[in-house]
C-alpha cells in the first residue's frame, strides 16, 4: 500500500468516524428524531466499515456484477436519495394537510368565539392587532 492509499484511508477513517460521533450527539441532545436516528447510524456505520475494510466495496460491486467500485457507490447513493425524497414527499404532504385542517379549525373556533362575544356584549376582536 503507497503512502498516498494509505493517507486517503486515515482521512476517511476520520471523518467518518467523525460524522458517525456528530450524529450520536445528536441524538443525544434529542435534535435527531429517532426515525431519521436510524438512517444516520445506518450510513455512518456503513462508512466506517468501508473507511477501514478497503477491499469490501470491490466485493460488493463484484458482488453485485458492478464494473467499477464507485459506480457502486453512486448507485447506492442515488437510490438512497430517492427513497429519502419519497419519504419526505410523504411527511410534507401529510405536515399540509394537517396544517390545513388546523386553520380551519382555528378559524371555526374564532367565529365561534366572535359569536359569543356579541351574544354577550363584548366587543374585542381576537385575533386582530
């Protein structure tokens, strides 16, 4: 192994180990839900493994009948992007939709309470500035 493979190596030993204890602080501070927790241990793991067993992504991409290794790596990559973006289209659309039912509520509550306030004599408008 040239110095050169060998220096490449550390470098991605450490930052991979450094993103791996970035994503358990962030668990530990409770900023990482436990969902999304999973899926960073996941490829942070998987990173480490391959920063120290060099010769696992050639196995893998022969494996998997891949020509080159890092196509393999841009492979997995962009399908993992994709189920992530699938995924987050599903949180997004159902964020929307629980947004909208909870204005209509507000505003169903807010003529409501309009209503009682004139039944009652009040004359404060909520909501208003």
């Amino acid at each position: 192994m040239d110095s050169f493979s060998l220096r490449i190596q550390i470098i991605s030993i450490i930052v991979s180990v450094a993103l791996l204890i970035f994503a358990v602080r962030l668990i530990v501070k409770g900023k990482l839900r436990a969902e999304y927790a999973i899926f960073w241990i996941a490829v942070t793991t998987c990173l480490v493994l391959f920063s120290f067993w060099r010769d696992g992504l050639q196995f893998f991409s022969d494996l998997f009948g891949v020509y080159d290794a890092p196509n393999l790596v841009f492979l997995v990559a962009l399908f993992g992007v994709f189920v992530y973006l699938l995924h987050f289209s599903i949180v997004i659309s159902l964020l929307k939709e629980k947004n909208k039912n909870m204005a209509q509520d507000l505003a169903l509550m807010k003529q409501k309470l309009e209503m009682l306030d004139k039944e009652f004599g009040k004359s404060e408008n909520y909501g208003k500035k």
